[in-house]
C-alpha cells in the first residue's frame, strides 16, 4: 500500500462516483459467483443464506486489500487503489473500511473531499494513482 503522500503532497485523483460504483459491482459479482458456483449455496432461499454474499464480499475485499497493495479485481479493472491516510495498521483500517461499506449508507454519505464516510471513519481514501 502506498504512502498517501509524495514529497508533502498528495499525487492522485479523487475517482468519479461511476467509476467507483463499477469497481464495486465487479466486486460484489465476483462474490455472489463464489457463493452460488464454489460454494454451491442457494441464496434464494432467504435467511441465513441470504446473507452469504455480503460475508463472502467482506472477506474477499478484506484479503485483497490487506494482500495485494490496497486494490480488489474490480479496483485494479478501474484504475483505483485504497491508500491509507492516517496512521495505523493498514489491516484494521482496511477492515474497519469494508464492515461499514457492508453497511451501505456509510459508504453512499460523502463528506465534503469527497470521500465516503466508511473511509474517513477507517482513514483511508480511494485513488486514481
């Protein structure tokens, strides 16, 4: 994960909403075919198998970020990588990030960079590198 400073200022983009939006239905795809072709789980059903796909979201974009330098499939295919902005471990800022991006409405509130709530709370930022 790269340092969200070079030389004392900050050298990315602020990604457009669509942009970001794509990213997370890659991801979110992604999920739900790990759900119903690896696992083989009906979701259809309702209760707790309904509830497979956010879990199986969480966890894939938990281990892509922690592992991969800050950036899922559907990031790396739009061109946006998470960095971290305040000091801490990356690894609880990046789960901190996604539980309250399972929450949804974090992540729809902006605050006034731009930067989704679930990001400010977990202090990181979505780029354009």
């Amino acid at each position: 994960m790269p340092p969200a400073t070079v030389g004392g200022a900050v050298r990315s983009r602020t990604p457009t909403l669509l942009r970001r939006f794509g990213a997370l239905l890659v991801d979110w795809l992604i999920a739900q075919l790990i759900v119903v072709l690896v696992l083989r789980i009906d979701t259809t059903t309702g209760g707790r198998a309904a509830l497979a796909p956010v879990g199986v979201f969480a966890l894939y974009t938990v281990l892509l970020l922690a592992l991969t330098g800050g950036a899922t499939v559907g990031h790396r295919l739009f061109g946006l990588q998470v960095w971290k902005v305040r000091p801490g471990p990356f690894t609880l800022q990046v789960v901190i990030r996604t539980l309250l991006l399972c929450l949804v409405v974090p992540a729809v509130l902006t605050s006034r960079d731009g930067r989704g709530f679930h990001d400010v709370a977990a202090g990181t930022r979505i780029v354009r590198p």
